[in-house]
C-alpha cells in the first residue's frame, strides 16, 4: 500500500510540473502576440520570427550546455538523472521524496527549460524594430547557454558565487524568478538599449519623446491575457509538487496571489494613467498587469491576498512612472520590458520579506546587485562584441521600411500594406 501511495505521488507531481511547464511554454505565444502588437506593422514578421526561433535557441541551448552548468548536470543532457520507482523507494532520504516529493528529472529539465526561454523574451521586445535578426539569435545562444545558467547556478543552483559566497547563507530568496528570471531578463535588455540606440524618430532634438503607436492594440491585449494564464504555471509550478494536502494548499495560494496581484496591477497602472494623463491608456494598463505578475513571482504563498494586491497595486503604479522616466532618460524600449521585468523584478524581491520572516532584506539587495551586476556586465560585453563585428543595428533604409522586408523577406499585411 505505502509503494502505491509512493508510485502515485511520483506521477502526479511529474504529471503536474510538466502541465505547468507546458502553461509557461504558452507564454511564449503570449510574448509573441503582445509584442507584435505594440510594434509597428512593418516589423510585424521579424518579430515573430524572434519571439519563435529564440525559443528554439532556448531549448536547444539550455539543453547542449544550460542544464549542466546550472545543476551540474551532464551536457546534452547525458547525465539527467530519471528517478525510477525503485530509486525512490529505495532510498527516499536521499533524494528528498520523503520531504519534498520527486519527480522525473526529465519534466525538471522541461520546466526548467522554458523559464529560460521567457527571461529571453524579455530582450526581444525591448531591442524591437532596429535590431538585426542575426545578431539577436547570436546573444540569444550566448544568454540561455551561459549567462542566464550561471546566474541560475548561485540562486537556484545554490553554488557559491565564483567562490566567494552563497546567496542562500545571505538569506536571499526568490519563489519563482522576479530576479532570477525576469531582473535578468530586464539586464541583459538594458545592455542592448543602452548600445543599440533608441529607433529614428523617437526623440526630437530638444529631447521629447515621440509616440509610436503599435500597430495591433487587440493582439497585445489577447499576448496579456495569454501571459496572465501561462503565470499561473509560472508561478504555480514553482512549488514543484502537489501529491500531498500541504503542496495543493501552497498550490491554491499560489494561484490566488498571482491573480489578484495582477489583477490589482492593471487597476493600479490605470488609475494612475489616469492621474498623470486623463485617459484610460490601454497599454499602460497591460503593463501593469504584468507588472502585478512579476511582482508577486518573488514570493507568491506567503502573503495574503489582501497583501498581493496592495503589492500589484504598487507595481502597477511604479511601472507607468517608470516607463515615463525611461523615455526621460532617452531609453528607448518599444514594449516597456526594462521597466515591467528589470524595475518591477527588483522591486518584486525587496517586497519579500514583508510578508517571509525568513528571508532578510540584505540578501535580497546582495542577491539583486548579483544578478544585476553579471547579466548586465556579461551581456554587455557580448552585445558589444557583436557590435564590433557583425554589428547590431540595421541600416537606416531598412529601418524606415521595415524589418519585415530587410530582415525576413516578407510582409505580415501584405493585402493591406505595403513597404515597397
């Protein structure tokens, strides 16, 4: 009897990380559709073919050389360790069946996989409608294969980092990636800003920022709405487990604080467009939502759900000023991704231990000044040594037409408009 209760909880929790990990795959679509529709038409087709080959990259990457250098697992995934049912009985103290439950370590690998795909969909609509194709899926092997690896290796890893310490004896803590992911993302983002450039046309000469507008308000909403699904997995799957009454209790949690910070994010960004602008702005209420969602990824089971939505409130209200401030600086970035994933995924961690006695402010500072420290520094280098070679932006003739001709040879509209 104890074998089979054993044998069930190991399907379901496998059965349940990979569903999960398939929600946050979803995502990606989401991130495809958002950005497609706040970018302009004639950038439509190169978008897409970002958003769809960089998940690619991801998933090949992350399994060549990603997976090992972040868990010491073997490269080409040759030494991922499969728990077998006779493994876990066997031996249930040492893998942490008794106490956490386990899993295959091949659905570890799925779930894994995916959120490195996500922290690179940050970059991709942040660099949008000047960047060379080429060179974004060259950073792109460099980001998921090393960068984002060891980062994840001195956080979720629990390596030292370089040698020299550990985040966790710290006190840092980071649920399911508002640093790990999405800060991370937001660095290696602002790097390629910072040397790619702002697009032509975005600011006047005496400083102001120009509006473009997207060219499909209706498909960033739909990428919203579909990215606020896949987070529940995002989040949810954090757990990691759900064959006992404790986990699905942590599990419900969970997905209640993640919709209502959402939720809370939305109303915040759109009361406060409101304030500033006397409009309703509909892509600064998409962002807030967002921004709710990566707020609340930090540490999602242990505030109340009155605290995650004054916590999505607060990141709905940041964003939008941070969007403003980031045109101020001259920061171009089409989506708003620095703003939504790097300042909201930093603010996400230091609300953390507001509601887990556990986790100490000074690590979640120390932990946030790694993660920043080295994806903004390594992406740099890489970015600029793609500059340096095969450069990173268009020429300005196809920025003016559009990248959907210069980069991929094909229109998105092409019964409706046309760049040539």
């Amino acid at each position: 009897m104890e074998s089979q209760i054993f044998e069930l909880q190991y399907a379901l929790n496998t059965f349940y990380l990979l569903i999960c990990g398939a929600l946050v795959m979803w995502m990606a679509a989401g991130f495809s559709l958002l950005e497609s529709g706040l970018v302009r038409s004639k950038n439509t087709t190169e978008i897409l073919t970002k958003n769809v080959a960089l998940y690619a990259v991801a998933c090949l990457m992350y399994m060549v050389s990603g997976y090992a250098i972040m868990y010491d697992g073997g490269w080409f995934l040759s030494g991922l360790e499969v728990f077998s049912i006779e493994q876990v009985l066997g031996d249930s103290a040492s893998n942490g069946f008794a106490g956490d439950g386990v899993f295959s370590g091949a659905a570890d690998f799925f779930f894994q996989v995916v959120f490195v795909a996500t922290a690179m969909s940050i970059v991709s609509g942040a660099v949008a409608e000047r960047m060379k194709l080429w060179s974004f899926l060259l950073f792109a092997i460099v980001m998921t294969g090393f960068i984002y690896p060891i980062e994840g290796s001195w956080t979720w890893g629990g390596k030292d980092v370089f040698g020299l310490f550990s985040l966790g004896d710290l006190g840092f803590s980071d649920f399911a990636g508002s640093g790990i992911v999405h800060l991370a993302g937001g660095a290696a983002a602002l790097a390629g800003v910072l040397l790619l450039g702002p697009r032509a046309g975005k600011y006047s000469r005496l400083g102001h920022a120009n509006a473009i507008p997207g060219a499909n308000l209706p498909l960033a909403t739909l990428g919203t709405l579909i990215l606020w699904m896949g987070w529940f997995g995002f989040n949810g799957g954090s757990v990691l487990k759900l064959g006992d009454a404790a986990s699905a209790h942590t599990v419900a949690m969970v997905f209640l604080n993640t919709n209502a910070a959402a939720a809370a994010g939305l109303v915040g960004a759109l009361l406060t467009a409101r304030m500033l602008f006397g409009k309703a702005d509909l892509t600064m209420s998409l962002n807030g939502a967002l921004a709710g969602l990566v707020a609340i990824t930090a540490e999602p089971s242990t505030p109340t759900a009155l605290q995650a939505s004054l916590f999505g409130l607060l990141a709905g209200g940041v964003v939008v000023f941070s969007i403003i401030s980031m045109d101020r600086l001259k920061i171009d970035d089409p989506v708003g991704a620095i703003s939504v994933h790097g300042v909201i995924g930093l603010l996400g961690l230091l609300l953390v231990p507001l509601t887990n006695a556990e986790v100490r402010f000074g690590g979640q500072l120390a932990g946030a000044a790694t993660i920043l420290l080295w994806v903004f520094g390594s992406s740099w280098l890489v970015w600029l040594a793609l500059k340096s070679s095969v450069g990173l932006r268009v020429s300005a003739e196809e920025e003016y037409e559009g990248l959907d001709i210069g980069e991929c040879g094909m229109e998105a509209y092409p019964e409706f408009t046309s760049s040539t």
